[in-house]
C-alpha cells in the first residue's frame, strides 16, 4: 500500500520497496487521526463557524452535538 497515487509512482519509478508496512500505516493513521482533533485556525473551516457565533471546531463534531449547538443558538437567536 503506498499514499503516492499509481501515476506518480511509476514516474518516480519507486517500487514495493517504497510501499507503506503495517507499522507506517498505524503511524499514518495515528497521526491523521490526531491532526484531525486540532483544526488550523486560521482555516476557513475554522473561521466561519466563529462568524456565526459558533465553536471553531464546529465541523469537526458529530452532527448530534452540531445540532445541539444549533439549536441552542436558534433559541438565543429567537430570544433577543
């Protein structure tokens, strides 16, 4: 298994000496895993929710707790 796509494998002429073992592909997956609980801030996946008065990682929940927050705000929103 490789993360480089066919084409560009056989152009760099990299062969299975360069595929991923089942060790590096645990470490990829960890790390992507990781990378995905802290979003980049100045994203635009980040910043917009803030726009609307909501958490920064807003995308990155599950939809019962987006929904949660949503209608929350809606019920602040037809408060004021």
């Amino acid at each position: 298994m490789s993360i480089v796509p066919p084409p560009v494998r056989a152009k760099l002429q990299l062969g299975a000496e360069y595929d991923l073992g089942a060790i590096d592909r645990t470490l990829v997956r960890a790390a992507a895993a990781l990378a995905e609980r802290f979003p980049a801030k100045d994203s635009p996946a980040t910043q917009a929710p803030l726009r609307f008065g909501l958490p920064a990682n807003f995308l990155y929940l599950s939809r019962a707790r987006r929904a949660a927050l949503l209608a929350r705000a809606e019920s602040t929103a037809a408060a004021e």
